[in-house]
C-alpha cells in the first residue's frame, strides 16, 4: 500500500499521485504548506476492479483492509505533525490524467473538508475513488475521449487549516485569455463557498509586468464557509467583516509551479496555504510563458 508524504521527491511523480498532488508536493521546498500525505494512484486499480465498488452508495461498505491499515499510522504521523490528536483533514482527489495543460476536471471528483478520524478518512478515500465512476465524471471523459476504464485516481490528504480569507489565483486570464495578467478572486471563510458558487467573490485584475492592480470588484459577501463538526457549513459573514472599511484585505506571496496554474490560496497565521491546478483558458501557450512563480512580493490590494 502506497503513501507518499508531500514534500518527499517520490510525491512530485505526477504517474504516481497526480497533477493536483505533485504540484503541492514541489511547493513545500519553498512555502509553508499544511503537511499531508497521498495514497498513490497504484492503490485504487485493485479497488476499482473488485465487485460492488463503482456506486456511490456502496462507498461505505466497500473500506479495503489494506487502505485502512495504511491510512491509520499515517493519520497518527499527521496527528504528530499538527500537534493534535485527531487534526480534521481536507481530503481530495488528484487523478493522474487531471490537472492537465488542456484538460480541468474541476468539480467532477468529490472533495470532503474538516473529516475528523482515521475510520472518517478511510471512508472519504473511498468515497473520492466512487466519485471517479459517476455519470457526470464518467461523461467528461468520453467527452474528452478518455477512457474510464484507464482512469487512475489518487487521493491527497491534507491538515485543513481555519483560514480568515480564501482567493482562487488565475494566472491567465479566465476572461479575456491575456496571459500577462493574473485574476484573483476572493473571499471570507474557506474556499469551498466560492469554488462552488455560493459567494460573489472580490475580484482583482493584477498586470504581471510590474504587479500593478489594473481592476478591483469588491462584492458583497454575505455568506461564508466555516468548520463544523466533522464538516463545514455556510453561515451569514459577521458584521464587522461586511463593514466596507474592512473589505479589502492585503494580499500576500503566492506562488506556483506547472503548467498555467490557477491557485487555491488561503490566509492564515503562519501559512500560505496553496492548491496549484490548471487553468484552461482559449490563449495559445507562448513560448516563454512563465510558469513559475506568479506573484514575487507582497501585494496590498
């Protein structure tokens, strides 16, 4: 059973933890990233092949030994890590064939926040490997000709830290396609509420020539993810966080590696919380398109 912490060189191998994993695990040389571990791709085939395995519903039911054997003194390393005996994780798919230069696969495999114990994690793995054999995922595939039967799934999980503000950092333009500025969109709480569309996001348009703010949206925000026990919830954002003074937020030191990332990007004390994956937008790559870090210094927006 295989179980790669992010950060060892064995976890950059984009065939054994995917994209989404591989690309964290490069940035822990340089940024403070919350520690966590991957099971590798090589451990969902014998999964996915065995019986009564492919329907969400069955996902419970269907905890190979194996994987939990793996995951439990995985789990307590992490525990030791954080300083905390049972740390709430995020727990999130990286398949090998996502997160690529022309395919997203945003949204299509599930991702479970704030699971709390090793028999919770175990559970939201599987449940991660389930999600690749839904309709939805499965019809994104044959729409991009990929086959579902070669598809290998890896599953990342991370120590989910309280954060005060979460972004999603494009570093192309969503819009427009220019690829000499960079879109952040931004937001109280955990990212969740504006990944999934819950929230209209601040949005802040940056030239990368000299990091200069060519555009600002600040939007009301009045809803926010939070934890709860064992998950999260969407609760009204408090008050003071409404009041316009209060509204724009300093930015800080992001930065990615890959090919044309977007960044998952949350404030806390003491870290950069970053998630680097793709973004597919219509402008040809140029030749000396910059894939490393997008944004060099500290900006205040």
């Amino acid at each position: 059973m295989e179980v790669l912490w992010l950060g060892h060189p064995d976890c950059h191998d984009v065939n054994r933890v995917g994209a989404k994993a591989a690309n964290l695990s490069r940035l822990v040389a340089s940024y403070r990233i919350p520690p966590g571990f991957c099971v590798t791709a090589a451990v969902y085939a014998p999964w996915a092949a065995g019986p009564g395995r492919r329907h969400p519903a069955l996902a419970p039911q269907a905890i190979p030994a194996g994987l939990y054997n793996a995951l439990a003194p995985a789990y307590r390393g992490l525990a030791q890590r954080c300083g905390v005996a049972d740390p709430g994780v995020a727990v999130r798919s990286s398949a090998v064939d996502e997160d690529g230069a022309t395919l997203s696969f945003a949204g299509q495999y599930e991702t479970y926040l704030n699971v709390v114990g090793v028999d919770a994690v175990a559970e939201a793995v599987v449940r991660c490997w389930t999600s690749g054999r839904t309709a939805r995922a499965l019809a994104y595939r044959r729409g991009q000709g990929l086959s579902g039967k070669a598809m290998r799934l890896a599953v990342l999980i991370q120590q989910l830290v309280l954060v005060d503000a979460a972004a999603v950092v494009f570093s192309a333009n969503p819009v427009t396609g220019s690829r000499d500025e960079v879109v952040i969109n931004a937001g109280w709480g955990l990212g969740e509420s504006i990944v999934r569309g819950t929230v209209t996001p601040d949005t802040y348009v940056i030239r990368k020539l000299d990091l200069a703010v060519v555009s600002r949206a600040i939007a009301d925000k009045r809803r926010m993810t939070v934890l709860a026990p064992a998950g999260t919830h969407e609760v009204p954002v408090p008050p003071a966080e409404e009041d316009p003074k209060h509204r724009r937020r300093p930015g800080s030191r992001v930065g990615a590696s890959g090919h044309g990332p977007g960044v998952s990007h949350g404030l806390a004390s003491g870290y950069r919380v970053c998630l680097p994956r793709p973004s597919i937008v219509s402008a040809p790559v140029s030749a000396n398109y910059d894939s490393g870090c997008l944004l060099s210094k500290e900006l205040r927006l």
